[in-house]
C-alpha cells in the first residue's frame, strides 16, 4: 500500500521470534531452535560464509573434514572462521565412495572436532553423487557400534530408510534430488512414507534450490532441512540465507497448524445462513 511504511531490522527480529516454533530438535545429546542446517562449502570467500550462515540463523554447521575441504586457496584454515560459541559444528564425510574411507573420515573429524557425532555420506559415484546403500548401511553400522550419533545421507527409498534406523541412525536423511541439483522435492509421496515409518527425526537434505523447496520438506513434516548449495551458489548468497531461515519457519509452523484437505470443487468462505435474500 501507498504509504505504508517498509519493516525494520528489529520488527523482522521481533517477527521471527514470535513465528519460532517452541519446541526443540533433539538429535542424540544435541538440542537445537533452528531446523535450518548449513553447509560452509562452495562460497566465494570465508567472509561471504559467515554472513550466510549468520543470515540463516541456523545453529549447526557442516564441515568437510577431508583436509583438502578445511583450506582455502590462501591456505587460511575454515575452523578460523566459524565461532563455535554459536555453532555446532557437524562433520561429515563427503567425498567418501566407500564405507571404509567414509568410516576413517568420520573417525577424524570427531576428533579433530572433539564431537560425538557425524552426518556420513557414502556416495556410489562422482557423476550422480547418489549414495550407495549397501556401503552406506555398513558404515552405519560400524559407526554406531563405535558410540558415534550418526546423521545418515541416504536416497528416498522408505525400505532403506527404515533398515538405517534400524542400524542405529540417530536421524535418516532422504535426498529431496539429487546432491547441488536444485530441483527440489522431486518424490514427496516418498518422503512421506519414510516420515510415517520412521521414530527418528527425518531431516531432507540434498536438493534444495530455494526457499519454496525447504517449506515444501517442512509442510511434509520433514523435523529439518540441510543444505548448501542453494545458498552458495545463489546471487545474492546472505539474502538467500535469510529467505531459508523464515521459510523453515513457515513450513514447520504450517505443518503443525494442519492444512485443508483438497478438495475439487469450491466451499464458500463465508456462511449462507443468514443471507439477505430478495423480497
């Protein structure tokens, strides 16, 4: 409206903290607000990743351990540039094409870290970044046995799903499509299947183009969202962030709500009782 006056800095704080859903995610020992997962790969500079992040009011953090991922061109160390009086850092084993490899990798970066915990990839190969189950299942297995809490990327089939958490995954994590796609939820009925099975938190990740793709995952009733490119690799990376930050937000506060049915024909918004009628 002609006017009206454009919302400040502090009135879109003070907004975020009332839509905020109360109740905590709760991941092994962990506890978080946000439900919003960042990645720190893929940005221009370290500088731009701390706005990101700091833009997506999200609270965990993930790491490529791989020694090759913690350096920039200048040789300047990542962990340098992420305060972890404000993040959690989660590791994870990205790059790893098979279970030993993805085993040694989540075994560094709890102790590099000083975690107890990991999100483990085992990928099948370079060109579709798909994971591989059985290598996948394998780690799981081994890195629970170990008294790791372990956050596992796995593709959307329910069946798989559901043998990982049997396996002792702390959280499943389906791919909404495939690793820096941006395709969005390409297999919601999928997801849906795995999020009634499941007695874990089922966080989507993978996938994720923009802010509608993470309220979509969300509106399905997805406890979270992680992604990375969507934010790394967008125009304006910290206005991106910001746009996945209240679309967690919409999409959990809408799931709790409950939406409508479908329905094919129209219901009228207003009452017919009571109408003026002609005389």
């Amino acid at each position: 409206m002609a006017g009206m006056a454009r919302p400040t800095e502090k009135t879109l704080k003070m907004t975020d903290m009332m839509q905020k859903p109360s109740e905590m995610l709760k991941l092994g020992p962990y506890s978080f607000k946000s439900r919003l997962f960042v990645g720190t790969g893929k940005y221009a500079t370290f500088e731009l990743m701390q706005e990101a992040l700091e833009a997506s009011g999200c609270e965990v953090v993930t790491v490529a351990v791989r020694r090759e991922r913690l350096l920039d061109a200048r040789q300047r160390n990542i962990l340098d540039f992420l305060d972890r009086k404000k993040y959690t850092l989660l590791p994870n084993t990205a790059g790893c094409f098979n279970a030993e490899d993805a085993i040694r990798v989540a075994r560094l970066g709890a102790e590099l870290l000083d975690l107890t915990w990991v999100k483990l990839e085992v990928l099948a190969d370079k060109q579709t970044l798909l994971p591989d189950p059985l290598g996948t299942l394998q780690a799981t297995e081994a890195l629970v046995k170990e008294g790791l809490t372990v956050l596992v990327y796995t593709n959307d089939d329910p069946v798989m799903a559901k043998r990982l958490e049997e396996a002792g995954a702390t959280s499943v994590m389906p791919a909404a499509a495939p690793i820096g796609s941006g395709q969005g939820v390409l297999n919601a009925n999928n997801i849906r299947i795995i999020l009634e099975r499941a007695t874990v938190p089922i966080i989507v990740d993978a996938g994720v183009g923009t802010a509608s793709d993470v309220t979509i995952a969300m509106e399905l009733g997805a406890e979270g969202v992680l992604l990375n490119t969507g934010v790394a690799g967008a125009k304006d990376p910290v206005r991106m962030a910001r746009a996945m930050k209240h679309a967690i937000i919409a999409g959990r506060e809408a799931y709790l709500a409950g939406r409508i049915p479908k329905k094919l024909y129209a219901t009228a918004s207003s009452p017919t009782e009571g109408t003026i009628t002609a005389s």
